[in-house]
C-alpha cells in the first residue's frame, strides 16, 4: 500500500512538472532578471555593465520626466476605469432583455473589443483629424470650434482615453449583462411585492449583488490601463510634450529606443509594484463589502 501511494504521489508530481518549470521559465527567472537589471547602469551597445543598486530608482523618482510618466498612467487608470465601468453598467442595465434589437446592440457594441487596438487608434486618428475628420465636422456643425485632438498636449492623452474607452466598453458590458442574468428573478419580483420603486431596487439589490461582477472588471481594468502601450505609440508616440507618455510606453522607448536597459528595467519593477499595490489595495478596502448570493 505505502509503495503504490508513492507512486500515485511520483505520477503526481510529473503531471505537475510541465506547468512548473514553464513558470519558473517564464515568469519567476524573467521576473527575477529584470529586478537584476534594475540595479546596473547598462547601455545595450556596450557589453559593460556597472553595479549602481538602487541609483536607478533614486533617479527616476526626482526625474521630472518620469514623474509626468507615472501623472499620465494614474490619469488614464482613473478615468478609463471610472467612465467605461459606469457607461457599462448603464448599457447593461437597459440590453438586459431578450429582444432582437437588444441583441443586435449587444453585438455592436462588443465589436471593437475584437479588433485590434492598432486598427482601432487608426480608425479614431482619422475621426480625430483636425481637418478632415468626422469628430472636427460634428462639432463644426453644432457650431463649437475644431480641436487639435492629437497635437494639443491639452487633449492629446483625452483622445487616447476615448480610443481606450471605445475599444474595452463592449466587454464590460458582456460581463455585467451576465452578472444581471445571473442574479435571481424572484428577488426582483419580492421587492416589486413590497412595492420598491426602480432607483431602490438599482441600489439596493442591483449594485449589491452585481458587485463580485464589478469588482472583477475593477482589477481588470485598472491591471489593462497600466499595460496601455498600443494605442500611444500609433497615435503620439507619448508626445506632445511627454503629455501622453505612459509608464509601458516609456519603457519601450527607454529601453529599445534609448538603449538605457538598466533604468527600463526600474521602470518594469516599479509597473510591477504599482499593479500589485493597486490590486492589493482593492481586495483589502472591497473584498469584505462584496455581496455574493
């Protein structure tokens, strides 16, 4: 008996093998070997690498460049998350019916998930196109002068949150349609007994018990606007005047344009840190108020 549970266990272990050294070769060492690389004064050109610590973070935490990095990341988060999830949650609120018209809606909007957020920037660059393009010639019609929606450092990282908007609302509201549908119908037919009006019943039983939902798509999206890289680099390249350079696209451009690895190495670990203590902190100030059936 001993001998055939060490066996089931060896087999066990086997199984479990693969997945293993494919962690340990993907995540863990590349992990490990950026936070190395973070602590050398390293210029890809040259095969000389200096051992400077924590020099790197110093400087990129005084630098004012990078500072405006981190103002942009924390920007786009906020409002990315913020409007997406609530003109999400309204959507879903009212497609949350079996008609064809709410079907076909429903599939509309879902759309610019599945294409590629290249093609997306591209397609908005050319509404966004101070001379040419349809966002210019609304407002020109309604009579409100045209923008620079690209080339004004005051507008240029709004037109990239309304391409990041436009391309992750679809699935939002996929998934809170299906945290609606989820939730019991003899829940809703208890409060119309006690005679709760629609507003009570949204905030009262709606939000409580969508909220694993929400808080889902809450890590979700704040995780995915950190990661912002695409539709910056097609559209501004983090310009004008750094005004759209966000924490990915500055360590892309630090450390394939620039050849600075050590200091896009710091920029890696500190997206790292900043990710988690994000997510931490949501699952420390939310987790206990979610409602779950």
């Amino acid at each position: 008996m001993a001998i055939s549970r060490t066996k089931k266990i060896d087999t066990a272990y086997l199984y479990v093998l693969p997945a293993v050294i494919g962690c340990l070769v993907f995540t863990i060492y590349p992990v490990v070997y950026v936070m190395y690389l973070s602590t050398l004064s390293w210029d890809l050109i040259s095969p000389d690498k200096t051992f400077v610590g924590l020099d790197n973070y110093k400087r990129l935490l005084t630098s004012p460049e990078f500072q405006q990095v981190l103002i942009n990341s924390a920007t786009y988060m906020l409002v990315m998350v913020t409007v997406s999830i609530s003109i999400a949650l309204v959507l879903a609120v009212w497609l949350n019916k079996r008609t064809k018209l709410h079907n076909f809606v429903q599939t509309s909007i879902f759309t610019p998930h599945i294409i590629s957020l290249v093609s997306v920037a591209m397609l908005w660059m050319w509404i966004m196109d101070p001379e040419y393009g349809l966002l210019n010639y609304i407002l020109g019609w309604l009579g409100i002068p045209g923008l620079q929606w690209i080339d004004n450092p005051d507008t240029a990282l709004l037109s990239v949150i309304i391409v990041g908007i436009w391309k992750v609302i679809g699935y939002n509201v996929l998934i809170l349609i299906a945290g609606l549908q989820s939730i019991p119908s003899y829940i809703y037919e208890s409060a119309k007994l006690d005679k709760a009006n629609r507003v009570t019943t949204f905030f009262k039983i709606t939000i409580p018990l969508l909220s694993p939902t929400l808080f889902f798509l809450l890590i979700v999206n704040i995780t995915s606007s950190f990661q912002v890289f695409d539709s910056v680099r097609v559209m501004t390249q983090g310009g004008p005047v750094n005004s759209t350079n966000v924490l990915v696209h500055w360590i892309y451009q630090t450390g394939f344009e620039f050849y600075r690895i050590g200091e896009a190495a710091t920029g890696s670990v500190l997206l790292f840190i900043i990710v988690a203590l994000a997510t931490f902190a949501n699952f420390k100030l939310l987790a206990s108020k979610i409602h779950y059936q």
